[in-house]
C-alpha cells in the first residue's frame, strides 16, 4: 500500500528507469552518482508506495517483474510529461535548461562556451557519459547527445547532425610487428574478434582480442591494459589520445578504413529550443583537431 497522504516522487520514477534501462543496480547507482544500498532503498520506496515488487535482483544483475514491465512505459511517459511542462514553463519565461551528454574521448567545451555566449541566461549542464550510459538520451538523463557514429538508436527516433570526420588508427604494443609501420592496411588487421562500446564505432572503432581467455573488461582503462600487454589491438579514432598517454603503445595510421564520424543527436521533436542553438553552436565551433583534417 502507498504511504498515506504522499503523491508519486518523480525522483523515485526516474531511479527505477534507470535500473531498468542499465539492468544492473550497481551500474545504475554509478551513473546516477549515489550509493548501491540508498538506490535500493529508492527503489523499495517505490514499491511500497505502489504496492508491488518491480524488480528481481539475479545473478546477472536485476530483471523487470511483470509489474515492472508493465509500470516501466508509463514512468518513462510520466517523465516526459514532467519534462514537457517544465520547458513549457521555462520557454514562456524566456530561460532555457539543457543537459548534454559527451562520451569518453570527446571534448566539448567549445561548443558549450559557444552556447552559453549566444543563451547567457540559460541553464546549461554537461554529462560525461561511459559505455555504459548507452540510455542516457533515451531516457531523458541528458537532451542532447554528442558522440561518434553509428549509434543505437532507431533512425526515426533521434535527430542526427554530423559535426566532423577524422581518420582511424591503430593502437599496438611496443614491440608489436606493425608498431615500425608508417600504415597499415584494414586487411591487415581483419580475422581478428571485436569487441565495441555501444558508444564507440560499431562498425571499426573497437578493441580486438587476439586468442581466446581473454577476460571481460569494460572500462576502457582496463582495454588499453589488454593493448599494452599484447593480448588484443585497438582500432581508434585519430583525434582518441587517450592511448598515446601510454607510453609504451605506438599508434599507426590506417590506409583505407573509414572515417569516425562525430555527430550531435537529439530526440526527434523534442520542444526544447536549446537544442536548436546547441546544434548552431556544435556546427560553429566544433571541428576534428587540424592535424587529423589533412
């Protein structure tokens, strides 16, 4: 039964389709920046108020009940309608409110600095965003997202603006027999098992494992150690860094691989109008390193 004279939190809500969206409590108390027990007493607040279990912990993580299911559509909804009202408010006000999120090696603060010199009164966040965060924009976490293309998102439910290309690069171990190379070629690098980020290039940006045993990692820290002590190779971006921070990887251009496109999405009519001057400010300023371009 829910707790007498108390209406729905929202905060609640948003908790449990964070929960449901990463499926894991643990991922989901990283990215909503709180502790794994408070989530979980979150989560058990909403479900005494609403009287029914929404979600089961298993060995993989955590699973929707068919209560939570069947709540989990009209939460999402329930957060829309919020959200909705609230740049309503906001727009017939004249102050603007965005979120934008920005995953691994990406740095966005000259369009940010952009948009708050052309909206000053504005309310402006940024939210870096993991391989994990795959449903932040889905789920209404962030307003805008800026990343590298193709994305998992349906084609009819997201606006997609392309900011810039840059070329591919391939990240050995010192040592390694192409690490002497001036270039390699894609068919140099093919039979090799990949292994993406949904927020990286499904397509060619990936980590790929060389032999079997290799254990499972996530955090891109942890695959450059797989790199470093030659048990997998990486296909990364040119304007990625991260990589040459190491000093004992070499990184080695690649001749005929694709361009990484870097893109700025948004969900397909969304009312807020910062979007559209986040897109003029991302078109203004943002463009691959000088060094990449030739």
């Amino acid at each position: 039964m829910n707790d007498s004279g108390q209406d729905l939190d929202l905060r609640l809500v948003r908790y449990f389709t964070v929960v449901a969206a990463h499926q894991h409590f643990g991922r989901a108390a990283a990215d909503l920046h709180v502790a794994q027990p408070a989530l979980s007493r979150q989560i058990q607040r909403l479900e005494k108020y609403l009287g029914v279990r929404l979600l089961d912990h298993v060995p993989q993580g955590a699973r929707l009940t068919p209560a939570g299911r069947s709540f989990l559509p009209r939460a999402q909804s329930l957060l829309r309608a919020a959200r909705q009202a609230e740049l309503a408010v906001r727009d017939q006000a004249g102050t603007g409110r965005i979120t934008i999120g920005y995953v691994e090696d990406l740095v966005i603060t000259d369009a940010v600095r952009e948009l708050r010199r052309r909206c000053p009164d504005a309310e402006i966040a940024t939210r870096y965003l993991s391989c994990r965060d795959v449903g932040a924009l889905s789920d209404r976490r962030v307003d805008a997202l800026i990343a590298r293309a193709p994305l998992p998102f349906a084609a009819d439910a997201v606006t997609t603006t392309p900011l810039y290309e840059e070329p591919r690069m391939l990240a050995v171990p010192r040592g390694h027999p192409l690490a002497g190379r001036a270039s390699v070629t894609a068919g140099e690098l093919a039979g090799e098992e990949a292994a993406p980020c949904p927020f990286e290039t499904a397509d060619w940006t990936s980590f790929r494992v060389l032999g079997a045993g290799v254990p499972l990692v996530e955090s891109y820290e942890d695959k450059l150690e797989l790199v470093a002590s030659g048990r997998a190779i990486a296909v990364l971006p040119a304007g990625d860094r991260r990589g040459s921070l190491r000093p004992d990887l070499v990184t080695v251009p690649i001749e005929d691989a694709p361009p990484s496109q870097v893109v700025l999405v948004s969900r397909k009519g969304d009312p807020n109008p910062m979007i559209s001057s986040l897109r003029l400010s991302a078109e203004a300023v943002l463009t691959a390193p000088a060094a990449y371009t030739a």
